[in-house]
C-alpha cells in the first residue's frame, strides 16, 4: 500500500462532496413538500366557493388529484434522497477505515472496507439518481397545473369556459 496517509482523504472527498449534494436536495425537497400542502389547503378552500359541475370546480378537482400524485412522489424522492445520503456518509466512512487499515498494514480489512465501500457508494448513486427521476416527474406535474392555471386565468379574462384537460390556448390552435 502507500505511506501517504492523504491518499484516503482522496477516497473520502467524493462520497463527502455527494453527501453535501444530497443534504441539499433533501432540504429543497422538503420545501416543495411544504408548497405541496400549501397548495392542497387553498386548493381545497377554493373548491368549497365553487358550484359543483362549473369548470372552476372540475379544474380544482383536477388540481386535488395532481397535488396528491405531487405528494407522493415528493415523499417517495424524500425517501430514496435520505438512502442516497445515508449510503454516501456510510462510503465516507468506509473508505477512512479501509484508509486506516492500510496505513497500519491491515490489507485485508483495507481491501475489505474498500469492496464494501464501492458497493454502498453504488447504492447510494443509483438512490440519488432515483431521487432526482422522482423529482423530474413531481416537476412536470407542477407545470402541468401552472398551465391549468394560465389556461383557466384567459377563460375568465376572454369568457371562454373551458375544461381543466382542453385548455384555451390548446383550443385556439388548429
């Protein structure tokens, strides 16, 4: 092996720059988290101003069911982000034990820590690129109801009725 003991802070930065990265996600994720029920609770306030059967109150139906599926997925990204982190600090530390066998001439424990830790480090990768999927699709959702929105705001301003799936702008294009 080497002498240099700065060879494992080398094998530590990278799972401790990405447990950094995770810790980030996470906390923005539970932001979206917080805006989601936000939304549900005007949303859902909205709803009980407007006749049932007007296309206020379907859109707003509309808007239950995506911010649900928002919630879900944003818990579910929550969940694989939180994994990401735990497997990126768990390779940390594993790569400063392995790091520490074998500046003390331990190569099987050295090797042994470095196996582990190469496998938990892939584990985490695959958890942190789901996280992100997950939070890809959240997104899409988001702006899915952002143009729901837009779309309902012309209705009102031009007069037009319209349903929350077949928008205005959607109706106006050949």
């Amino acid at each position: 092996m080497t002498d240099n003991p700065f060879t494992a802070l080398t094998a530590i930065a990278a799972p401790a720059i990405l447990t950094n990265a995770c810790s980030v996600l996470a906390l923005g994720t539970s932001n979206r988290v917080a805006r989601v029920v936000d939304r549900t609770r005007v949303v859902v306030a909205e709803l009980t101003h407007l006749e049932r059967g007007t296309a206020g109150h379907k859109g707003r139906l509309a808007q239950i069911e995506r911010l649900g599926t928002r919630s879900d997925l944003l818990v579910r990204a929550l969940r694989t982000i939180y994994a990401a982190l735990g497997g990126f600090a768990a390779s940390a530390l594993l790569a400063a034990i392995g790091g520490s066998a074998a500046f003390y001439d331990q190569p099987i424990l050295s090797r042994l820590a470095a196996l582990v830790g190469l496998v938990v480090g892939l584990f985490a990768l695959g958890a942190l690129v789901t996280g992100c999927a997950l939070m890809v699709a959240e997104t899409r959702l988001a702006l899915l109801s952002v143009r729901q929105q837009v779309d309902e705001a012309i209705a009102d301003a031009v007069g037009v009725d319209t349903t929350p799936r077949q928008g205005v702008l959607a109706q106006r294009t050949p």
